[in-house]
C-alpha cells in the first residue's frame, strides 16, 4: 500500500510539473512579440536611401548615434549656404526601428558646431518629442530612451529656439516604425523630402548665400528642393527601378512653411498611406498633400521604361526653384500601356496656330530680321522658357542655358535639337546636363524663327537660321517637313 501511494504522488509531481512547463511554455511564446531581447545598433542611411526591413519578429533595444554637424553645402551651382544637418547632410538620416522597440538615443553635438542644438521626434511619447532631454551644446552628448508605441512615418526636426531658423537652415528627417506586421515586401524604397531655403540673394545668386527672416516670415522662399538640393535627384542622381518592380517612396515635408503636392509625372500611385499613418486609406491617386512637418507614404508598380520626373505639382516650385527629381526606368517596353509617339504632323486649326500664321504673314511679306524676331520670339515664349526661362539662363543642374550657351555654336546641332529632340547627357558650358528635350512640332519657318530669335536674344551670335538652314538638317534625317 506504501508503495502504491508513493507511486501515485510521483506521478501527481510529474503531472504538476509538466503543466507548469506546458503553462510555462505558451505564457512565453504570447508574451514573445512584446519582450525586448538582446539589442542592436541601428543603421542610418542618407537619402535616397533607406534602411533593409526589419526581419525580426520581436522588439529589442535599438541604440541610434546621430550627429549634429554645421557645414557648408551647395544649393545650385555657385550657390553656398549653410547648413545644419543631423548626420552631415540635409535631409537628416533615415532612421528605421520596428513597432515596441525600446530606443537608446544619443545624439551628439561636434565640437565644432556653434550653437546647441536637440531633437523632436514626431515618433515619441513624451514631452517635446525628446527635445528636452536632447538639448546638447557643442562638443557635448545627450542621451535619452523611448518606446516607439506607434507604427508609421514621422518627421524629426531640431527644436532649438528659434526653431523655425534650425528647421530652415535643414535640421530635419525622417524616422520610420515599421509595424509589428510589416507592409508588404516591394522590389526598392527610397526617401524623399522636401523642404525650403530663404536666402538674402535670389534663386541663382551665387556665393555664400545667409538666411533671410523677411523671406521666411512672408513665406517666399527662394528654393524648394528636393533631399537638399537643386538637382540633388537628377542625372546620375536619379532613383532607380526596372520595370515590373514595386516602388515605395518615403516622402516627407520639412517645410519650414510651405504644403506638398507631391506628384510623380506619367505614374499613378497604386496606393497612399496619407499623412504617414499605416493603413492606405487611398488607391489610384494623381497628387498626394504632405504638409510641413508631416509624411506621406506612396507605393506603385512601374510598367513602362523610361523618365518620370518627381515634382511638388505646385509648378512653379517645380521648373523656376528646384522641387525637382527623376526616376530612371530600364525594362522592355510595353507598347499597349503606352505605345510613345506615333506620328507627328502638322495642325494649324488652333487660336495658337492663327497668331502664328498672323506673325508668318509678317514674316513672309517682310524678310527682315526684326519680324522674324518676333514670331521667334512667340514660339520661344510659348514653348522653351518654362524650361530653358525666359531669360534664356536654364535651371541649373536641370535644364541648361541658352545664354552664352557654347552648346549652340554648331547651328546644325541646334537645329536637330529642336526638330528632333535630344536624349541623354549633353554638355552646356563645361556642365553635364542629362534631361529630354522633346521635339518640337514647328514647321521650318518656326523652327528657323525660334532659332534665330536664341541666336539674337541670348548673346551668342547675331546669326539668323533660314528656312533652308532648316530644311537641309531635316532632308539630312530623312523627315522632310
């Protein structure tokens, strides 16, 4: 009896011990998503680049380094200014963490920066986004913690008064909490932000520009870019995809002031994550609003190769002050989503086409220059200044100039450039440019006019193109006209 009653007690402990460890076990694994475990340090990246996707299925202690750094940076060509950066460029770095992650933030102030400076992140809990906690004078580190509760795509900026001064002078970026359940997996992310600079000279004044507070204050910048810089995603610098892939643009608004219509020419946005937040509460959208301080996420699939041009639809920002980009497509093409231009011929049944055949009969009944110069002079005004300006000066990194251009000493290139197009790097006064120019659908009085009206206007010669200069390049290429 002794026997059988201690037999059956070591079967009760087992029975116990083995529902402790089953009870044990399933306690561990629902709590597993919410544990930190072991730590890392995270990865910064400069736009346009961002951080792999988190894999990792569990929170864990992420240290970030970032650094305050006060540096000279070129805005355009021969235009300096500057700048206060988080991680030595404008905009800030990337920063990537996962959904409950616990963040160990130290942010460092070089030695030899001027003033101090903090951080808000838009990410964090707490009072000042961490600005407090953050304020760091020069040659100095301060660090602080927090959990990042909330999925989605903030903004950072310094919060140092006078805050408006620090975001103007770049101090911004962009911090993403990719959600516990990660967004679906697409072939290539990239970050984008714009912001503005307000600089005591006009767009293209070069030298070391400062920062005007008239400008700020009434909210008429001289610049608004694109990560940092006129021409800063243009040429080499373009973003890339094949077709077939899915993109994801990160995009974010430093402002300091102004509102995004951010667009993406010849591409529809599949889906939009407005305002940063994790539910694409929007499909099939041309233009999405990114306001100051705020983000947008956009995802679409490139189906067709070729350049879609990044721009704040707000155009004027766009062609006269920088906002600006490109995305580069290499695939096969795809002629039943868009099949490129067909067929080109003339059409003269607008209002347009009767002022210029007013200004041709001028033209034809006189050959003088003077008339030519004028019907030159409206085509130019209609078709090449919101690119080339109507000063002839070009945007720089962007659209070259037509004033004191070396470019147009050969006339029978120009001529071809305007009849034919042009695609792919060209050099303009010792400058690469690496855009389109589209050709132009004018007959060769047009082409000869418009021509001839560059020459005379723009300081490179007082030469004038006749219609025959025309037709002998066109003859040449096989497309009389």
């Amino acid at each position: 009896m002794k026997k059988f009653i201690n037999q059956f007690t070591s079967f009760l402990i087992l029975l116990f011990s083995i529902s402790t460890l089953l009870m044990t076990g399933l306690g561990c694994s629902e709590k597993k998503s919410d544990r930190i475990i072991g730590s890392e340090q995270a990865k910064l990246t400069k736009a346009p680049f961002v951080p792999e996707p988190i894999t990792r299925d569990y929170p864990t202690k992420v240290i970030i380094d970032l650094e305050v750094l006060e540096l000279e940076k070129e805005l355009t060509t021969g235009v300096k200014y500057m700048v206060w950066t988080f991680g030595g460029d404008v905009p800030g770095s990337f920063i990537r963490v996962r959904e409950g992650d616990f963040v160990e933030f130290r942010l460092h102030n070089h030695s030899s920066s001027k003033l101090p400076h903090n951080i808000d992140l838009h990410a964090v809990t707490g009072p000042g986004g961490g600005a407090e906690a953050s304020f760091t004078a020069p040659g100095h580190t301060s660090v602080f913690s927090f959990t990042a509760l909330n999925a989605g795509l903030y903004v950072y900026h310094c919060a140092t008064a006078p805050v408006g001064l620090h975001i103007a002078n770049g101090m911004y970026g962009l911090i993403y909490v990719q959600p516990k359940e990660a967004l679906p997996t697409v072939d290539k992310e990239y970050y984008i932000m714009q912001s503005e600079f307000y600089t005591v000279g006009n767009y293209g004044e070069t030298g070391l520009q400062s920062f005007s507070m008239e400008k700020a204050l009434t909210e008429t910048p001289d610049y608004v870019v694109f990560n940092g810089s006129v021409g800063s995603l243009v040429g080499d610098k373009a973003i890339q995809a094949k077709t077939g892939e899915r993109i994801r643009l990160f995009v974010g608004n430093g402002g300091p002031n102004l509102i995004s219509s951010f667009h993406v020419i010849g591409e529809i946005f599949d889906l939009v994550y407005s305002e940063g937040g994790t539910n694409a509460l929007q499909k099939n959208v041309q233009t999405t609003v990114v306001p100051a301080g705020g983000s947008s996420i956009v995802e679409f699939k490139v189906d067709v190769p070729g350049k879609f041009i990044l721009v704040d639809h707000s155009i004027f920002r766009a062609f006269n002050k920088g906002a600006l980009g490109m995305l580069e497509v290499e695939g096969e093409k795809n002629l039943k989503t868009y099949s490129g231009k067909i067929k080109e011929s003339i059409y003269l049944g607008t209002a347009f086409s009767n002022d210029l055949n007013k200004n041709k009969t001028a033209a034809e009944s006189s050959d003088s220059k003077p008339d030519f110069m004028r019907l030159g002079q409206s085509i130019y005004n209609e078709s090449c200044a919101a690119c080339h300006q109507v000063d002839g000066k070009g945007l720089p990194n962007v659209f070259p100039p037509l004033l004191n251009s070396d470019y147009l000493k050969n006339k029978e290139a120009a001529i071809s450039t305007i009849i034919s197009g042009k695609t792919g790097p060209i050099t303009v006064n010792g400058k690469t440019y690496n855009g389109v120019m589209p050709p132009q659908n004018l007959n060769n009085q047009q082409a000869a006019a418009v021509l001839t009206y560059v020459y005379n206007k723009f300081n490179n010669s007082k030469m004038k193109v006749t219609e025959k200069d025309v037709e002998k390049v066109r003859n040449s290429k096989g497309s009389g006209k």
